[in-house]
C-alpha cells in the first residue's frame, strides 16, 4: 500500500515553540518563556488503540501523531519543544519524540500528547 500523503489532510495550524534562552543579569543563562519558532499546517491523528494509550485517556492524557511537512525548522525540533493550536492556544501538546519515517525529509511525524504540563 503507497502513502499517498497531500496537503489535503493538513487542516490544523499548529505554532511549534521552543523555551527562550535569557540572561538572568549575573551572567547566568536559563530558560525563559516558551517563543514560537515556526508555524506549520499539520495533520493531527489520535492514537486510539492499544493498552498503554487506553491508560493514558484515562488518566487525562491524549496521545497524537503530528504530521508535518519536512523543512529546517521541522528537522530541529526536540522533545524540549511544545506544540500550540493556532486557533484555540488553550489547547497544547507535550513533544515527546519527532522523527522522519521514509529518511527523504519530506515529512516529520511527531509524536506528542495533550493533556499533560509541558
């Protein structure tokens, strides 16, 4: 079966956010509010099945896959990062690991999860 992956399913505008780095005055860096680095349009995808995902629902958690079409930005993104609906900015995914299924650069999935403090 071919993936026949188009523009067509990406119907969310997600804000891809990463934390500042800032200066406490003393020379000293730490992390500071969360900057939106780059905006993509992405498919979000619930996970539904399996044990692990159903004790996760249940506990408030809701696992996602987010696609997203490959480019530089996309590439650099870690766990450390947060994804923000560009609509309703209430409501965040935790990123918790993002590779690159077919190694082209094409697309990134991003497995994420709502529901949980990032």
């Amino acid at each position: 079966m071919t993936d026949t992956r188009g523009a067509g399913k990406l119907r969310e505008k997600l804000l891809f956010q990463r934390r500042a780095i800032v200066d406490d005055g003393f020379g000293n860096e730490q992390s500071g509010d969360f900057v939106t680095v780059f905006t993509a349009a992405a498919e979000l995808i619930p996970l539904k099945g399996g044990e692990p995902v159903l004790a996760a629902r249940l506990s408030g958690v809701q696992p996602f896959i987010i696609k997203i079409r490959g480019c530089n930005a996309a590439r650099s993104v870690t766990p450390a990062w947060r994804a923000v609906d560009a609509r309703n900015p209430a409501r965040l995914f935790n990123i918790t690991a993002a590779v690159d299924p077919d190694n082209k650069n094409a697309w990134i999935d991003i497995m994420a999860t709502q529901g949980v403090a990032t």
